[in-house]
C-alpha cells in the first residue's frame, strides 16, 4: 500500500522558515518524480515543485523560486522542502505527491500539512 505522510507544518511569522518532510513507502520511491502541491484557503491545487527521481533536476512555481529548495533522500524513502523567507501568501495545506509518469498528473497523495504564515 502506497503511503505518503507530511509533517513539519506549523505556525510561522513573516520571513521565517520551514521544512516540511514527506516519508514515502509501499513503493519503490527513488524510482519516481515527487511533488509538493499546496492549496490555500479558499483558492485551488497550486503545484509547487518537483524534483526528478534522483534529485538532480528540479522545478518550481515562479512565486517560490529562490526561497524555497526541493530535495530527496532516496536512501531514507523521504521528500523534503524548505521553506525561507516565508510569506503571508505562502499560507496553504502542503501535499506531497507521487508523480504518475508520462500523465502530468499524480497518482497518490499524502494527507497534507498546514503552514500558516502570520505575525
């Protein structure tokens, strides 16, 4: 059974930092691209970013680029993503997600963690 479970949100006040954490299993996990994907209240899925199976390319929505670093420890089944120089508007549930190869699309999520950026 594949599972995907956050943590690492919490309560952070403007320009802090955060690392969220995404511990995989039921899957061969240095096999396959991994996403975190957020929606902020009231708005839809907004990707976020994305590292390639062995963590050497990755990708990230405009809004984050140069604050925020996707990374993978594949011997440790686990995604991460650190958050700097964090915003108001950065507030949203984050998920991790297994990329579905060749769809552009995910076939299994984690449950999610809220980060909520505020002072």
């Amino acid at each position: 059974e594949v599972q995907l479970v956050e943590s690492g949100g919490g309560l952070v006040q403007p320009g802090g930092s955060l690392r969220l954490s995404c511990a995989a299993s039921g899957f061969s996990f240095s096999d396959y691209a991994m996403s975190w994907v957020r929606q902020a209240p009231g708005k839809g899925l907004e990707w976020v970013s994305t590292s390639d199976s062995a963590g050497g390319e990755t990708a990230y929505v405009n809004s984050v680029k140069g604050r925020f670093t996707i990374s993978r420890d594949n011997a440790n089944n686990t995604l991460y993503l650190q958050m700097n120089s964090l915003k108001p508007e950065d507030t949203a549930v984050y998920y991790c997600a297994k990329d579905l190869p060749g769809f552009g699309a995910y076939d299994y999520w984690g449950q999610g963690t809220q980060v909520t950026v505020s002072s």
